[in-house]
C-alpha cells in the first residue's frame, strides 16, 4: 500500500470525527508536486494556508451495519500508540485507493490505514488547558 509523508492536519485518527457521519481522517499537507498527481487522478486536493491538503479517511460506518476498524497509529520506532495528533505534526499516512460507480456515478477515494508519527505536535484541544491551577495561590492568600 501507498505511504504519503506530510504534515498532519485535523487528524481524528483513533477517535472518529462526529461532526457529521463518524469518519476518521487527515488532512494531509503534502508538496505540490504530489498534490498535482493526485489532483489529476480525480482525488480531492483542498488549497490551505500551509499548502496543499490531500484529505484521507475512512467511515466508520459500511454497508450492511459493517463497523469499520480505527486506523493503526504508531510511533518513530513502529510501536502501536494511542494518542491525539496535533495540527502540525510531520507524519507517513498508509492508504489504500479505492474506485466503485454507483447509480451510473463514478466515486474514489483514500481509504485511511494507519499513520506514523515522526514528529508529534501534542494536541491541545480542550477548554481550559491553558490555564493553571491557582489552589495554591489560594492558600497563600488565605
């Protein structure tokens, strides 16, 4: 299977996105050459800031109530690892291409395998992570 090295953007890799129907998926910022071989072969290439972004995924849900598997994320050393993947983080995507015609419609895409992280961006997405605890500036009040 194909690996594409980039930088990782909006990756739901071991927790689906939900915002809409349950995907696991990256954005993948990737150069322009690469951006362009993929860009005539019909896949999706959207233009961002930093470059670029192929966008890989895979549904969660398939046909008859199938419920597809997570992604495999590893480390630089090919050790399995669960974690949150940070806007930023150089990385190798895994994927596998994929053609079907429905209805007398084309479709493809990029089913999303696994990723390896080179270089992690910790993720720091929650309310309220920048804050620090005052408990003891508290006491030292009181």
């Amino acid at each position: 299977m194909p690996v594409l090295e980039g930088t990782a953007y909006w990756a739901s890799v071991k927790t689906p996105n939900t915002t809409y129907e349950p995907t696991y998926s990256v954005n993948l910022v990737v150069d322009e050459a690469t951006a362009e071989d993929f860009k005539t072969r019909g896949f999706t290439v959207k233009p961002t800031e930093d470059g670029p972004a192929i966008i890989i995924k895979r549904k969660v849900n398939g046909p008859r109530g199938m419920i597809r598997d997570a992604p495999k994320l590893y480390d630089r050393s090919k050790n399995e690892v669960d974690c949150q993947v940070g806007n930023g983080s150089k990385v190798k995507v895994q994927f596998k291409e994929w053609e079907t015609e429905r209805n007398g419609q084309q479709f493809k895409g990029l089913d999303f395998m696994a990723m390896q992280i080179i270089d992690l961006v910790q993720y720091s997405g929650q309310a309220g992570d920048e804050f620090d605890s005052l408990d003891d500036e508290l006491e030292d009040e009181l």
